[in-house]
C-alpha cells in the first residue's frame, strides 16, 4: 500500500516537474519571460492534458513512440557534443574510484547531495504499472537497449559542460543545448514532458484500477477507454483530483527544486516499497 500511495503521489508530481521543467527553457531565450509565466503556461498544459484523459489514450498514442525516439536519440547526440567539445575524459566518471573519493571527502554530507542523483532515474518505477500495458521482456529491452545508453551519454554531456561552466548549474540542460538546436531540441523536450506525464496519470488510473479491484482503494469509477486494450483506463474523480492537485504543486511551490526533493522522496519510497 505504501508503494501505490507514493506511486499515485508521483503521478501528481511528474507530470508538475516534467512540463513545468520543460517550459522553463523559454526563459534563456526570453528573460522577460519570468518564473510566474512559466509556471502559468504548464499549468495550462497540464489542464489541457488532463482535460484529454477521457478520449483515452489511444487515438494520440500514436505519436508516442516518434516523440520519445526522437527524445532518447537527440539528447544523447547533443551530449555526445558536448562531450567532444568540452571534456572528452568525462567517462572516468563512471570508475567505482570516484565515488569512492567523492564519500571519503565528503563524509555524511556526500550521502545528502547524492540524494539529488535519485531524480536521474525517476520514471523507472513506472514500469512496474507499465506490465499491466507490456510484457516484462519488452520494458527490459527498451530500458537496457535505448533508455540506459541515451541517459548516460545525455548526463555525461551535462556534467561535460558543467564542469566548464560551473556557474551554469542551476539550468544545465538547457545552458548545455547548442543555439542552432535550441528550438527544436525544446519542442522535443515538452513533447516528451507530456508524453511522461500522461505515462505516469495512465500507470496512477491502472494502479488505482488495482487496488479498488482488491478493495484497498474506495470505490470510484472506471471506464475502459479502448476496446481492445484491457489495461487502458480512466477514473473521472482521479482525473480531475490529479489535476487540481498537479496545478496547485505548480502555482504553490513554483521552484523546481522543491518539487524535487518531495519528488525524489516519492520514487524512493516507490523503489523501496517494490523491492520489498
């Protein structure tokens, strides 16, 4: 039970951070734009997402694919840029040496900044919802095959610039993005923000689907939205709850870095309570 609340829990704080995020990029380009616009403009991407959930997922689900092909080949061939042009020794990182350093210099602090790592691999306990959709097979061979390859290049790129424009550490995705792909790299970017986030509301109705069935859940309303897929389904009352409750994390916290670390807390009680 403990790992389905704090899975319903990420998916009121996925979709917030992933659109909200996103949007952030139209910042550098336009610094008039300041932080109470963006944070206007994904909640009115999340109402619309949310207003969409009752057609079901199946007749956009089509460009779910091409988005996110395009997400996990552009970032990495954008990192592996950044790699080339800035520190092409940064794959020594990925030696058991440094980390080792990293707890030896740091002590007890080392363990609370490495709290903030937890976010690289959020969405990875979605996957769990996800065999209600997919066989096991299938989610393992993306996962290792194309999700894996294309983080490490991607944060290796990030941490690649960083490392020569540490003053850049507050936006490293975008400050990391050369200016002839910006654009598009950002189109793609909240595309894929809001392919995450519907995977998210979509794994919080399944589990919910779930747990109502076993009656740990109060009894609320499900509609299968495809007749041929069994596992797509829809809860109004969950629906409109995950929206309210996603627009407020927005406008109430705003910063990212605080919906962050509630994030953070959410996906790793979500890995505890599974793993156990």
């Amino acid at each position: 039970m403990l790992g389905t609340c704090m899975l319903i829990g990420d998916g009121i704080l996925t979709p917030a951070i992933s659109v909200l995020s996103a949007m952030d990029g139209v910042r550098a380009p336009f610094p008039s734009f300041n932080k109470t616009w963006v944070e206007t403009l994904s909640a009115v991407v999340l109402i619309f997402l949310f207003l969409l959930q009752k057609y079901g997922t199946s007749r956009v689900s089509f460009l779910f694919s091409p988005i996110m092909g395009a997400w996990t080949l552009c970032t990495p061939i954008v990192g592996i840029y950044s790699i080339i042009h800035n520190y092409p020794s940064i794959f020594k990182a990925l030696s058991p040496h440094y980390i080792v350093q990293f707890f030896l210099r740091n002590g007890k602090s080392g363990w609370l900044l490495l709290g903030g790592t937890v976010l690289c691999i959020t969405g990875s306990e979605a996957m769990f919802a996800d065999l209600g959709h997919f066989n096991p097979r299938s989610i393992q061979i993306a996962f290792i095959f194309t999700i894996y390859p294309s983080l490490v290049l991607t944060y290796a790129g990030q941490t690649a610039y960083l490392i020569r424009n540490p003053n850049d550490h507050n936006d490293g995705f975008y400050k990391f993005i050369p200016t002839p792909v910006y654009w598009p790299i950002f189109i793609i970017a909240t595309s894929a923000a809001i392919v995450a986030s519907q995977s998210l509301i979509s794994a919080t109705f399944s589990v919910i689907k779930q747990s109502v069935v076993l009656d740990y859940f109060p009894r609320v309303k499900i509609v299968h939205t495809s007749p041929n897929n069994e596992g797509e389904v829809y809860s109004p009352e969950v629906n409109y709850i995950l929206m309210i409750l996603c627009v407020a994390v927005i406008l109430i916290f705003g910063d990212g870095k605080d919906i962050g670390n509630a994030f953070g807390m959410a996906v790793s009680e979500s890995h505890c309570s599974f793993d156990i």
